[in-house]
C-alpha cells in the first residue's frame, strides 16, 4: 500500500463524497469497499467481478490471459470494479495515488446510483446477488465431487451453456406469457377480423391454431427451453443450465447499458470531485486522470467518452437550449438535472444513442465508421451531412445485445422425431462460419437429437444442420 495515504484517508475523502452524492439527490445502495492488490484485482477481473463464483476451467484461462497480458505490459488494471448488490461492494486498487482513489470512490456512486434506478436492473435481485452466487458455486462443486457425475461431466455440459448463455430474451423488461396466454393470444389471432359486410362477403375461413405446438411461439431462451423440454436431461444437468441462465440474466443489463453507466459514473465523478474543494496538487492530478478516463479512442470506441458528452449534452439542452433547437423541438419543460434522472431511469444504450445521439454531438466526437480492406482498416464514413445517419446506425448494430446474432427455437419435434428446429433473425449480417458450427454442436450435445439452423448465407436461404454425423448445409 503507497504511503501517500491511509485507510483514514479514504474514510474522510468518502465521507466528503457521500455528502456531496446526497446533496446532488444520487440515491445509492449502501457502499462497501474494498482494497486489493493487482493479483486479486486480475482474479476479480477472472471471475467476473464475484468474490465466490462456481469453478470452471474457463475462468483459470481467463486468469492466466489477463496476467499474462498484465505482466508484459500490454494492458493494464481497471481503477476500480463495481459489484450490482445491495450493499453494493466495489474493489479499489491498493497502487493508486490519493487522487486517483477519491476520482475513483466518486465514480463508484455513480454506478451505484444507476444500478439502483435503471429500469434493466430491476429484476437483478441486488440483495441476493453475492449470495446467490456463493450457493450456485457450492452446487457446482458438490456435483464436482460427486463420484456418479465429476469433474469431466460437470464441465462438459458448462462448456455449452456458456457458449449459448447470451442466446436468451433480450426485453427483461417485458414479462414473458405464461403458456395459457400465448394459447390465449393464439386463438385470437386465429379469429377472422370482423367484417361490417358479412352478409354480402363469402364466409372467411377460420383455420384453428395448433395449441399442442411446442414452443407455441419462437422461443429465444435456448437453455432454459432444453432444461425444460429435454426429458433425458438429469436434474443436475438440468441444474446446471439454470444456473448459466440465472448468471447472464444478471450481467446482461450491464451489457445492455455500458455506454450509459460509464458515461453517467463520469459524468458524477466529473461534477462531485469539482465540487470537493480539493488542494491544488490534488485537483491537476484529477484533471489529468479525468481526461485519461473520457479520452476519445483505446483502440475502439471508448464508452466512458461517448456517454459522458451525452449526459453533458441533454443538460445543455434542457438547461441553455440553442435558438435552434427552441425553434425545432420548443421550449424544455424541465430542468437539465430532472431530465438527466429521468433519462438514467427509463433508458438503455440502444434507445440512449438513438434518442440522444444528435448530428452536432457526432461531429463534435469526431465518430466515424472504418472497415477490413485486405491486411489494413480505412475510414469507410465520417459524420458529415451525407453519412452521418449511416455512421450512427453501424455503431446501434455493434451496441449492447445487438452484438450476439438473435437465434430462436420453431419446432421441438420438427419431422415429428424431436429434432429441433431453430432460425436466425437475419439482419443483414450473416452468422461466423467456426461459431455456428461450434454453437451448434453445443446445441445439439444439449438437446441429444438433431439440430437445424434456418438462416441466410449472401442471399441465398440456408438450412445448417448438427447431428452425429457432424455439421451440415443444404441450400433451401
């Protein structure tokens, strides 16, 4: 631990904070934190930021790559890591400065403040989260040392509901029907329209839906509907699958929302660390970690920049909106600030950037689309008048979830001999060739029985296929 500081350092610099979070109307969980040293920041990092978490030889790979990586010098440690949970629980590094500790502490509330507002958090049970997770990895580790099943069998079924976690329900928001209502919804949608002129119109045809179907509707939750309708599945298997589900279920909102949680944590970090008063040396420390924080490019896009002139910019034009944008959308009715929490309350990055992300900003941002040409990258569009838009809609496509190819079940008895039949919601982008070969071996090691993919490949509809034979294609 540097000797610039102390843990009675940080206690009085945190206390000042929560001051300032309380005064700025943030409502947080109880803060908890945490100092570590880089071995056990690489090992939270591993482990997806969880103190107990069920083993899996991915998560030693994980290890070794980060360390790896770390030691040599090619990347570095996050300042901080941030744990959804009520209390929230939030790592600090040991080796930062004074200066880096209090920017850092600030920007852990205002985490905490979105995790506990955001409306994708909602269903994430923070109260339950470090506990759920313990018992999930004690249920691992009894299956592990179980004689009839081990370690073999455990991680052989891990390793495919890991390669299929993401392929689920992407509206948490949305309660999903229960079966009697989408048999509900069924026969209704089967009813003819009604018709004014009936009595002079040929009678309409009423076909019945088959209500026997399964699933009645596409269904996008892959493990849990294996869980569900594989009967050769054993109950720890089945387990297993569950637990998977439960997890990205927590960490998909944080995926949903990287944009808007990094961008609003800075923007707090920004506005607090300002407000604190701090020594001369202390606050040119701040401006030059701040600057490191929100800058423009790491090799990607960086989030933390791109949400922070956001949040700045919907202030800016609640509080002191331009002759043209009075003229364009009228006069705010709000102030910048009550804006700012309604937006951290009702949004996710998709709807953030399409609602937010103006021209102006754009250009500002200096965003820009680039693209593979032979062995380099060149700038395809910048945000210019003519391609703006298009700059815009390729960074939508690449944000959040959109990311992961929407893949649904049709048919569990597909040819009436349980093969299972699945399409993809093509978007114009077509599926990798390695990872719907291997995505669909890990279905069909699941499921037991042959799997079919409907997709389209150039232009052309296709159907892949798994089952014992391997992979296959046929051109529909």
């Amino acid at each position: 631990m540097p000797s610039s500081w102390t843990i009675k350092d940080l206690e009085h610099w945190d206390a000042k904070i929560r001051e300032k979070v309380e005064e700025f109307g943030l409502s947080c969980f109880p803060q908890e934190f945490a100092v570590c040293d880089h071995e056990q920041m690489l090992g939270y990092m591993a482990y997806q930021g969880m103190p107990a978490h069920y083993p899996h030889w991915s998560y030693g790979k994980s290890y070794e790559k980060l360390k790896t990586l770390y030691n040599y010098g090619v990347t570095g440690l996050p300042y901080e890591m941030v744990i959804n949970a009520n209390p929230a629980l939030a790592y600090l590094m040991g080796a930062n400065s004074l200066c880096l500790q209090i920017l850092t502490i600030a920007h852990v509330y205002g985490h905490n403040d979105f995790f506990r507002n955001n409306f994708m958090f909602r269903d994430t049970r923070p109260e339950l989260a470090l506990s759920q997770f313990k018992l999930r990895a004690d249920r691992v580790r009894r299956y592990v040392e179980d004689p009839s099943i081990g370690l073999q069998q455990v991680e052989e079924v891990l390793d495919a509901a890991h390669a299929l976690s993401l392929q689920c329900r992407r509206d948490t928001a949305i309660r999903k029907l229960s079966q009697e209502e989408q048999q509900t919804q069924a026969l209704a949608a089967a009813e003819p329209p009604h018709d004014p002129f009936a009595s002079i119109h040929k009678p309409q045809q009423y076909e019945a839906p088959d209500l026997h179907k399964v699933p009645l509707e596409p269904e996008a939750d892959i493990l849990l509907f294996i869980a569900e309708h594989n009967r050769y599945l054993a109950e720890w298997q089945k387990d297993l699958l569950h637990m998977v589900h439960e997890d990205a279920q927590y960490f998909i909102p944080q995926i949903e929302t990287k944009i808007m949680n990094e961008g609003w944590a800075s923007y707090w970090h920004h506005k607090i660390v300002n407000s604190l008063d701090l020594p001369e040396n202390l606050h040119l420390e701040f401006l030059v970690h701040h600057n490191q924080v929100i800058s423009p490019h790491r090799g990607s896009l960086n989030p933390y920049h791109v949400g922070f002139n956001i949040w700045h910019d919907i202030q800016r034009h609640y509080d002191e909106p331009t002759d043209e944008e009075i003229a364009q959308y009228g006069a705010p009715e709000k102030s910048g600030m009550d804006k700012l929490f309604e937006v951290r309350e009702t949004d996710r990055d998709i709807s953030f950037l399409r609602r937010f992300l103006t021209e102006r900003l754009m250009r500002e941002m200096d965003l820009f689309e680039y693209q593979r040409k032979g062995s380099r990258y060149v700038v395809s569009h910048v945000s210019d008048e003519e391609h703006w838009q298009t700059v815009k809609e390729t960074l939508l496509h690449n944000t959040g979830m959109a990311t992961v190819p929407m893949i649904r079940i049709i048919d569990a008895d597909h040819e009436h001999n349980r093969v299972l039949l699945l399409e993809h919601e093509h978007d114009g982008r077509g599926l990798h060739p390695e990872y719907v070969e291997k995505t669909l071996g890990y279905i069909y090691r699941l499921w037991g029985r042959k799997v079919l993919l409907q997709t389209v490949v150039g232009d052309k509809p296709v159907t892949l296929s798994y089952d014992h034979a391997g992979f296959g294609r046929r051109e529909d």
